[in-house]
C-alpha cells in the first residue's frame, strides 16, 4: 500500500513512517504542511493519505482543507485523518462524502498498531472507519438536543456505536461482544432511533447515515 502522511511534528511522522513501514506499507511522502501534502498527492497517486487536521502554515484547519481539495483533485482518494481535534465544518463536509474511502480517528483514542493499521486497511479498501468520540461531539454541535440524544445511548449501544462506526457488521460486532446477533441487531435499531436514523443493514451505509444527519 503506497501512502502519503502529512504531519507537522517531525517525530510522530517519523514514527508513523516507521509503524506502516513495519505492516508493509510504502511510504511514498512524509510532508509537514498543506502545500507539501497536495503537491505529493498530485506527484504519488497513493493508495491512501493519512492527514493531520492542524498543519503549518495556519495550524487550524490546513490539512482538512487540503484533504476536501485532494478528493476534489483526486475523487475518491482514500483519505484517514488523525488529529487530536474535531474539526466542524470541514469533518462534516469530509465524512458526509458518500463516495466512501474516509476515515477520522482522534490520536490519543489509538491504542495499538493493529487498531490503527486496520483502519487503515478498512479506509483504503473504500469503506468507512469514525471514532465514536468525533460523532459524539459533532452531534453535540449539530444543534443543542445533541449532546441529549447521544446521552440517551446505554453503556453497551455506545460499545456497538463503536464497533459500527469501524464499519462492521451485526454478525462481526456479535463475535468481538461474545454475544448472539440478534441482541447486537436489537441494539443497533435503538440506537437509530435514538439519534433519529433510518437503520440499515449496510456497514458503509449506516456509518454514512450517521455523518448525513450531522450535516443535515
């Protein structure tokens, strides 16, 4: 797999170069800024690009911009953010692209390379992997009922929630809880209800149903 990575801290790039490196992956441009990231893209073609939210020269939203101008340049890069931010507007703009191929996952919610380097496969095979943690906190700025609709979920729908937004399905979330299907599926419609969804059997669709309500 041929990546792009733009990072501004040289040491979390140089270390994410090693960690891909490590899990077969060819690290094709390590960039610090949007400008960079952009011309790498347009030079390498990868197979995914991995982008930090906040790069020079605004250290705000660069590198979800250049992301949005990247798919736009190249429609339906891969693309997986890793930020310490929830960006709002541009994460919606970004997530609710219906073409697929996205990812957004906070860096102190990775806790493993496998975690990571599955999303990463997940993102690059055209599907869609979210932190639960980026839904929850744009849905709280979606409007002020948000942050009450996410409070409704129970202990074990934000577990699902979890394993849904990572693009699995009711059987592969059945398997990780140790639990029967049918619970899993029982669970999944409240939470649809709950936040106001249409459910849907569709891995890549329900978590895009999710990312079209926030940017409804």
């Amino acid at each position: 797999m041929r990546v792009v990575l733009a990072e501004d801290l040289y040491l979390l790039r140089d270390g994410l170069t090693r960690l891909l490196e490590a899990h077969g992956s060819t690290v094709a441009a390590a960039v610090e800024n949007g400008p960079a990231l952009l011309d790498a893209l347009a030079a390498f073609r990868p197979d995914i690009a991995i982008i930090d939210v906040r790069l020079p020269p605004t250290f705000t939203d660069e590198g979800l911009r250049a992301a949005l101008e990247a798919r736009r340049r190249l429609p339906g890069l891969p693309v997986l953010v890793l930020s310490q931010y929830v960006e709002q507007l541009y994460a919606r703009e970004l997530l609710s692209d219906l073409a697929g191929g996205v990812g957004y996952l906070l860096k102190d919610r990775v806790f493993s390379d496998d975690q990571f380097v599955e999303a990463l496969r997940t993102v690059a095979a055209g599907g869609t992997v979210i932190d639960p943690e980026v839904i929850a906190k744009l849905l709280r700025h979606r409007e002020h009922g948000g942050d009450e609709a996410v409070g409704r979920l129970s202990p074990r729908e934000r577990e699902v929630l979890e394993l849904m937004a990572q693009g699995r399905s009711n059987a592969a979330i059945a398997q990780r809880l140790f639990v029967a299907e049918k619970p899993v599926s029982k669970h999944t419609t409240s939470i649809f209800i709950k936040l106001g969804l249409e459910p849907s059997d569709d891995d890549n669709r329900r978590v895009l149903a999710v990312t079209a309500y926030l940017n409804a």
